[in-house]
C-alpha cells in the first residue's frame, strides 16, 4: 500500500476541529527519516505548516548539567518547548522560539510559529514532552502522535 503525503495532509486538516492548531510530533531514531517525512508534510501546504526541530532546543553549553546516562534527553530545554511552543499553542496564541545554533553554541534567532495551522515537531527527543502534550488533550491543540514510520525501498508500510 503507498501511502502519498499529500493523503496524510489532506487527512489530518480534514480532522481539524475550528480554529484548533494540529500538533504532530515525529519521533525516532537518529536517520529514520523524521526531517525528510515533515519537511514533505510542509511542501504540501508551505503557508500551512510550520516544522519545529527539537535539535533547536539543545541547551548552550553554559546550561548544560552533567547527566546521568539514565536521563535521555537530559540536555534538551523541554522547559523551552514548553514555555515557547507548547503552552501558548495551548492557548491558540501565536509564538515563537529561539533556535540554537550547533556551530556557535548559543541561542540565536527566533522563528515564529502561527496558531491555527499544522505544527509538525521532530526530532530524537520530541518524546520527551509527550507527559506534558499528554494534558494538551483538552486544550485548544489537536495532538497527532506518528510515532513509528517503517520504510521498505518501495513505499510507506504503516503511518
């Protein structure tokens, strides 16, 4: 069965309850193809949707803590996704966030992120708001979690 982008997309708005913002949250592993899936989510409907990449949400160094290897993720800002994403989406407001910058190690410019469209979040770590998007149920997002995407060479087995 292939399973075209376009499809997903249409799908998903045709869910949209309102004015309601649809969360999407991409996770996995590291090369599975979590950036190519939601940058073909956003080439359907570019003025639509908006892809946050949690690799913009690694602490600068200088708030780094040393983590035990227990703690997964222990190095994202979840606090940031919450307090610049995840909270004002909740509360159907337009936001923005501040992207880290890999090479210079810092927080550098800020990207903003309209209310009432399609957000689509990936990303290794994206899992580890999943206990705070869980209370998102009720609010004013719609949560749509694709948590596991198999690929063959051919096509798309199981969104």
């Amino acid at each position: 069965m292939n399973i075209l982008i376009e499809d997903i997309y249409a799908k998903l708005m045709n869910t949209k309850e309102g004015n309601k913002t649809i969360l999407i949250g991409i996770d996995g592993c590291g090369g599975a193809g979590k950036s190519t899936l939601a940058q073909a989510i956003r080439k359907v409907d570019p003025k639509k949707v908006t892809v946050i990449h949690m690799d913009d949400f690694y602490k600068p160094s200088l708030l780094r803590e040393s983590v035990k290897d227990s703690d997964i993720g222990g190095n994202w800002d979840i606090n940031r996704v919450k307090d610049q994403i995840l909270h004002p989406l909740s509360q159907n407001q337009n936001t923005e966030y501040q992207r880290y910058d890999w090479n210079e190690d810092a927080l550098v410019e800020w990207h903003k992120v309209p209310s009432g469209g399609l957000v689509v979040m990936e990303g290794c770590y994206r899992s580890a708001t999943l206990n705070w998007t869980e209370k998102l149920r009720s609010s004013r997002i719609q949560l749509i979690l694709l948590r596991r995407i198999y690929y063959d060479k051919k096509k798309t087995k199981n969104i």
